[in-house]
C-alpha cells in the first residue's frame, strides 16, 4: 500500500482568495474613476423631464407664440407680427417636434440599461484641441496682449468693444471653436469615471473659459461663453446622477428657475456690453436688461417675417442661409459669391431699411424659409428634428455619438428663436472638432479590481 509520504506530503489547499475589492477611502466614499456611472447609487438625471428635446421645443412655441403680444414700436420702426409668414413659422416648430417624435420614441432602447464605460479619449486628442484652442486664441489677442487697457476701457464703457480694433482672422480664429468640443469631452470623461483626467486636462477646462470669459466681454461675444456652459452641462448630465431625494426634487423643479437665473446672467452681462450707452434712457439697469432681453429673440423673429414680406425674390435656392459656414470658408466661399452671388448682402439692405441695425438677427427659421421655400423649409426642419430625436436618444445610452453632438443640438434648440447655429460659421469648426473626437473614441476596459 502506498503511503502518503511515499507520494511526497500533499500540501494542504489555500482557501479560495477572496474577490478584489474597490477599496474606500476616508469617510467611507469610493475612489474616483472606480466604479462607472451606472454602478454607483442615485436616480440619473438624464432621466429628467425638461432634458427632452420636446419639451425645449413646446417652451419655444410658448415663447415664439408671445411676440404677438410684444410692443414693437419701442424697438424697431416696423412690425410684420402676426401674419401669415408668422404663422408659418409656428408650422416649422411643428414640423421640428414631429421629426424628434419620429426617431426618439424607441422605448425598447431606453428600457435597457446603458452599457459600461461606453466613451473613452486618448489624452493626445484631447491635448490637441487644447493646444490648437490656445494657440489660436493668442493670435488672436495679440492687441489686448500687448495693450492690456484696453479691455479696461471695454469695461468701464470708453470702448464698446475691440472688434474694430483686433477682428477676426477667418481660418484662425476659427479654430478657437475647438474649444467647444474640447470642453464637451473633459466633462464627459471625468462624469463618466472612465479615467481620471490628468491636471493639464482639468487646468485646460479652466483656462478655455477664462479665454472665453475675456472674448465675451472685450468683443461682445455673449455666445462664446454660452457655448461652452450648455454643451457643458448637458454632456455632464449624460452620467450624472443624485443620491439624495430632496436634490432629486430640485432638479425636478430647476426650470422654474431657470428664468430668473437667465435674466440674472444677462442682467450682469449687459452692465459691461451696453448699460453704459443706455443708462440715460432708463430707471434702472434691471428694466433696460428685461426688455432688451425680449428684444433680442422678438426684433429676431420679427427681421425674418421682414424680410420675407420685404423681399419678393426668394427662394433663390443659393444654400447661403441652409450652410453659411460654407460660404465663409476662405477660398471656397469666394468662388461660391462670384458664381452665385450673396443674398446675404440683401438682408443686410433690409436691416438698414426697415429695421434696427443693433438688433440684426433674422432668427432660426425664416432664412431657411428664404433660402429654399416652404416646402423645403419644412424638410430641412423634419430632417433636422430626426437628427436631433436620434442623438438624444445615443445621448441617454451614453454612446460617443450622442454624448459628443447631442450637446451642441440643445445649443441649437436654445438659440433657435435668434438664429441657425448649426448653419453657422460658428458650428462648423466644432462639428470637425467633434468629428475627430468620435473617430478616436475607444471602447474601454473596467477598471482593475471592478467587476464587469
């Protein structure tokens, strides 16, 4: 018989080790970028009501319907609100709910979870659009470099701003748009805990609104600040979550102050963009900034009925209103004005006689409709709320599609009623950004020590 020491003593068995664990830190709270977003405890607020694209549109007929009611004779020399042009106008905001109601309904993919670690970027692709962002921004302010008081005299009202002085240079500065999409992809990232961002990436954030900041006060540029709070927000939203029920109720509840904290915002705004013209004509700064907030997306609403009503010679179908960012490109927007012309230069006839050249938007809608009819304009609208149904819906399954270009499409719903951001010049150079961060966008791994 065989014994056990003949066969050499069997080493006893090891109990089976424990699974890793994510270890915790001080106060009991997880490390960062351990778990994903979708593990951690809290109702997402993605799932939020006013974060549907049908309900920013119903608020922008409720606003769109109230210009009938708005006093244009303190404003502008003419009004064309209401009327059938008008009404047409209400039909395209139609027309855009029915596209979102068409591709975001899929209740099948919003009843499956999201998946894990969805959207990753290589930090030399972040590191790219900073260092082009930055660069383009100091060519840029090479005269308030080397002239510091001027944004000084910008602020305490001298100057009204630098864009006489320092305009822009296109194909240059352009390229500070890149910092759009830059901003759009730090939040992501760091919201959705899939790496942690290195300090340049966080610092790089900090430093592109504070570049921002001084763009939207020495050159009166409200939106360059616009365009990165919204996008901004509505990326971190993608993952964001709350634990606690009474910030779940705020949330809920966070449109009813929405109102107040815009008029707050432009209020202080406007103290260093134009009170200081205006400050003789009334009591306080505070009914300058109410009606001239009104005025802003009204006098636009009311350019765009203008000039259709003003201008018989439309629809050219020149696609100067339906992508004015090709228009504008050096080089190709050239040959595309020799050959076609520029109806452009019409509007800009039409402001000058019958409007108010400080109020000079032609809203959202209506150079569409002179760009290429009716018919077309109700296409292009159809189409475009499809698009924007089928990012929300990539956008709550936190895919890199819809997390990188859904932001941009609630900026476009936000300044819908003043003007076409994404036909913009604006948009363009953010679109490429975008783009290119979608064709790097990774698929990641867990994190060691999580399970999948």
């Amino acid at each position: 018989m065989t014994t056990p020491q003949a066969l050499g003593a069997a080493r006893p068995l090891r109990p089976a080790r424990p699974a890793r664990q994510v270890r915790m830190p001080a106060r009991g709270r997880p490390l960062p970028h351990a778990l994903p977003p979708w593990a951690l405890p809290g109702r997402p607020l993605a799932t939020l009501w006013w974060l549907h694209p049908l309900i920013a549109v119903a608020a922008i007929a409720l606003v769109y319907a109230s210009f009938a009611q708005f006093d244009f004779s303190r404003v502008v020399p003419q009004s064309w609100i209401p009327g059938p042009h008008y009404a047409w106008g209400g039909a395209l905001l139609l027309v855009l709910a029915l596209g979102i109601v068409g591709t975001c309904g899929d209740r099948r993919a919003l009843a499956l979870p999201p998946p894990p670690w969805t959207f990753d970027l290589p930090r030399w692709a972040t590191g790219a659009l900073l260092a082009t962002t930055v660069f383009a921004y100091l060519l840029w302010f090479q005269v308030l470099i080397a002239q510091p008081g001027l944004l000084v005299q910008v602020l305490t009202g001298q100057l009204f701003n630098l864009r006489e002085i320092a305009p822009t240079t296109p194909g240059v500065t352009t390229m500070t748009q890149f910092g759009v999409a830059y901003v759009i992809a730090c939040i992501a990232l760091s919201a959705s805990r899939v790496r942690p961002l290195a300090w340049w990436e966080r610092l790089g954030v900090v430093v592109v609104f504070v570049l921002a900041t001084i763009r939207m006060l020495a050159w009166g540029e409200r939106l360059a600040l616009i365009e990165l709070l919204v996008p901004g927000a509505v990326a971190w939203l993608a993952f964001a979550r709350v634990r606690r029920p009474w910030l779940w109720t705020l949330a809920v509840l966070l449109p009813l102050a929405a109102p107040p904290l815009l008029y707050g915002i432009f209020t202080g705004t406007e103290y260093f963009r134009s009170w200081t013209t205006y400050q003789r004509d009334y009591d306080s700064i505070w009914s300058f900034a109410f009606e001239r907030l009104l005025s802003y997306y009204a006098t636009a609403t009311n350019n765009g009925v203008g000039l259709l009503v003003e201008n018989t010679q439309w629809p050219q179908y020149s696609g100067r209103y339906v992508a004015e960012w090709l228009y504008m490109m050096p080089g190709v927007g050239d040959s595309l004005r020799e050959s076609v012309g520029d109806v452009r230069d019409q509007y800009v006839d039409f402001v000058t006689r019958y409007a108010r050249p400080e109020f000079n938007n032609p809203s959202g809608l209506f150079p569409i409709v002179f760009d290429i009819g009716y018919a077309g304009s109700a296409v292009y609208f159809l189409v475009v709320g499809a698009l924007i149904g089928r990012l929300w819906l990539l956008w709550r399954r936190r895919t890199p599609a819809g997390v990188l270009f859904h932001p941009v499409m609630m900026l476009y719903l936000v300044e819908l009623l003043r003007f076409d951001y994404l036909a913009s010049t604006r948009f363009f150079p953010v679109a490429l950004a975008l783009l290119f961060l979608w064709s790097v966008a990774r698929r990641p791994h867990p994190p060691a020590g999580v399970p999948w």
